[in-house]
C-alpha cells in the first residue's frame, strides 16, 4: 500500500471512476484519500492466493447461506464523501440480499459487513493501523488483516483489541457473519502441498 500522491486537485468519487478509467491509468492500483489520488502497490502471487481463498471461503458461506455477495480485487468503497474516500479492501463481504442487475457497475453501494486486508512486503504498520481505523470508523464491523508471512490473522472490531489467529486456530465470523467457521490454515492453502 505504499502511496504517492498523482494528482493535486480534489476529486468527487464520480470524477475518481472516470479518471480510473482512463488509457493512461490502467494496469496501476489506485484508491481515492480525502479527495485526492493516491497510487497504491500491485499484489504479488503469494498475496493473490490467500485473496482467492479468502474469496472462495467466504463466496461457499455466502451460497450455502443463499446470502450475501463476496467482492474481490479491491472493489471501491466508498468510506467517505465531501471530501470523498474511496478504499478497495482486497476483499470484502456484503451480508445482504441483492439481485445481479442491482448491483453497481461502479463502486459498491453500501458498507461490507467484513473487510479483508492481506499484508504486501512493503505494507508499514502506520499505514495499515490508519487504514483499519478507517475502515472501522466509516462503520465495517469486522476487519480482517492477514499476514501470509506470519501465516496468522488478526481481528480487527470497533471498540475491541485487536486478536490474532494463528494457523492452529480456528476463525470465525462472529456475530456478524454467524455460522462463518474455518481453520485459519485454509487461507494458506496451495492444491499439492
């Protein structure tokens, strides 16, 4: 999540969407921070695996539910307006009902019931703790940061010290995702090992 700020005037998250979206930024990572641009890292392999696990755990819970969506690949949320915030967790959990042709074809509409953060190489523990804390303060009830070096977890909820899971451990969602239970050694998992 290392972060340099590519443009000096203040966005709308409307203008964000279309600026994204433009031949000259494609390919790069961005998110929206008070209004402004700010170019985040690219994930490496070691990170788009545990994503895709994650997205695979919780998109089984939310069918076996026949509730909620999973979006992966750090789909803009909007945190914040005047001025705007857009963040993209790399994965985040709505626990709603909502028909195919009603979602956004721009940035999700509402808050996530979870947020999921997996740790790059080059993340910096201030970055990340300002970046939970937003998340947290816009009103995500459960956030996740996980740590594919360390092979743990660590459950982040309002008004609650942070607990860290490690791969001997079971994670679940609590009250918020009820019924979510995994070994948190899934989130690793690599087919042949």
């Amino acid at each position: 999540m290392s972060s340099e700020a590519t443009a000096t005037a203040l966005m709308t998250a409307a203008e964000f969407f279309d600026w994204l979206h433009r031949p000259e930024n494609q390919g790069k990572h961005f998110e929206l921070v008070r209004g402004e641009v700010v170019e985040v890292s690219r994930p490496g392999e070691l990170h788009c695996l545990v994503c895709a696990n994650v997205t695979w755990l919780l998109g089984n819970y939310a069918r076996q539910r026949r509730k909620g969506r999973v979006l992966p690949n750090d789909a803009g949320i909007l945190l914040a307006r005047d001025p705007d915030t857009v963040r993209g967790p790399d994965v985040v959990f709505f626990d709603d009902v909502r028909p195919y042709d009603q979602l956004n074809p721009k940035f999700a509409e509402g808050l996530p019931a979870l947020a999921v953060e997996v740790l790059s190489p080059n993340d910096r523990i201030g970055r990340v703790t300002r970046r939970i804390t937003e998340l947290l303060q816009a009103g995500i009830r459960l956030v996740w940061v996980i740590d594919p070096e360390a092979r743990d977890v660590t459950v982040h909820r309002q008004g609650k010290d942070p607990h860290v899971f490690d791969a001997t451990q079971e994670l679940t969602g609590e009250d918020v995702l009820p019924d979510l239970r995994f070994p948190v050694a899934e989130l690793f998992f690599v087919a042949g090992e």
